[in-house]
C-alpha cells in the first residue's frame, strides 16, 4: 500500500469522524437547548434591568413623598401666617402669594411626577411577572429536554470517540511529513484531498493547467490544484 493510499483511507477515517462531530453539534435536542439556554439568560437578564428599575424608581417614590411632605408643611405654615394677622403692606401680601403659588406648583409638580412613577412601576412589576411566567414554563421544558439530550449525547460522543481512535490508528501509517500537509490543506479546504476528474480538480471542478496535465502524464500519481490547493490523486485508490 503506497503513501497515497494511505493518506486518502486516514482521510476516509477523519471525514467519518468529522461528520459524526457536524451531527453531534448539529442535533435537533442540542439546537433546541441552545435556545432554550439563550432564552432563559436573556430573561435572567431582562429580570436583573427591572429590579433595577423597581428599585431606582422605589427610591425616587420615597424621596419624592418626603419633598413633598416638605413642601406641604411650608404651605400650612404659610397659610397660618397670613391667618395669623395680615400682611404689613400689599408688596408683602403679593411675595406671600407668589411663594404660596410656588409651593402649590410644585406640590403639583411632585405629586404629578409620582404619579407617572407608580404608573410605570405597575407596569414594569407587570413585565416582571410575565417574565417569571415564560422563564419558568421553558425552565422545566429545557430540564425535560436536557434529560433526553444528555442520555443522546452520551451514545453518540461514544460512537465518535470510536470513530476519532480509528482516524489516530489510520494516521499513523501515514508519513508525517504527507499528514502534515493534509492537516495544513485541511485548515482552508476540507476535503483535503480530490480525484482527479475529466482533468478538473474534483474538489473546485477548475480546469489544471497543461503544466499539471503533463506531469500527470508523465506518471505523476498526485498532484497539487493551483486553484484550491488540494492533492489531487490522479486516480481513487481501492
């Protein structure tokens, strides 16, 4: 058995293993779990940003009400001073109305801001719930799920493993230097290694030079595709 031939059966080996690996990381139960996963940190994290925000606007609430509690006090005492006796003159009477005015503005203003709070407040507590809803339901969907997968997972990382040991047993009938140089062409072009077909290169289906043609010719068992750089075996071993 000839070095090629060697090669192109360890390649038979890797791409076997290989495609084993696609079907492993490609599986539905895996996909689905993936998703499910995404999903669930991303609510993890849609939680995080709405206690954060129930608990700024909470703080916003307490200052808010002790403002205006302030403020109300200043209007009463106000109110009992002008009840008390009356203004000495009418520019008094008026910066005593003015501020009056201030105050009841911005008691309004307050009270109108604590408003819109507790409003937003509700409804984010109400995102909070569904949030908590929809996280559970695909919690215990993904912990169902995750039972299959991993009893799958199991049966098939043992089958690849199989399939990796035989790729090793075959590689090691291979000259280093040729394995080399398939792992290098396997970085950028899988598979590695093509037949020769109707004088194309049967990994890119490009036409090789008259150059290459000749050498083939000549007896040349291999060649390299200027286009794609694979081997290309001039016929499939048996």
């Amino acid at each position: 058995m000839n070095e090629l031939t060697m090669l192109w059966r360890y390649q038979q080996a890797d791409m076997d293993a290989d495609r084993a690996d696609r079907e492993i990381r490609g599986a539905p139960n895996r996909l689905k779990l993936l998703k499910d996963r995404d999903f669930l940190l991303e609510q993890q994290n849609t939680m995080r940003k709405i206690e954060s925000d129930l608990a700024a606007m909470a703080e916003r609430i307490e200052a808010l009400t002790v403002d205006v509690s302030k403020v109300d006090e200043s209007l009463r005492d106000l109110q009992d001073t002008l009840e008390e006796a009356e203004p000495e003159s009418l520019d008094i009477a008026r910066k005593s109305l003015d501020y009056c005015q201030k105050l009841m503005h911005s008691i309004g203003r307050m009270e109108q801001e604590l408003q819109k709070i507790r409003k937003d407040s509700d409804v984010r507590a109400k995102q909070q719930h569904e949030v908590r809803v929809r996280a559970a339901r695909v919690k215990v969907e993904f912990d169902k799920l995750k039972v299959t997968y991993d009893k799958e997972y199991k049966e098939q990382s043992g089958a690849l493993e199989v399939l990796r040991k035989k790729a090793a047993q075959t590689a090691q009938d291979v000259p280093a230097s040729l394995l080399e140089k398939y792992k290098s062409i396997k970085k950028h072009k899988i598979p590695p290694i093509a037949i020769l077909t109707d004088d194309r290169c049967g990994g890119c289906n490009m036409n090789l030079p008259a150059v290459v043609m000749r050498s083939i010719r000549m007896g040349a068992e291999s060649v390299e595709c200027e286009n794609c750089g694979r081997i290309v075996l001039v016929s499939k071993p048996d």
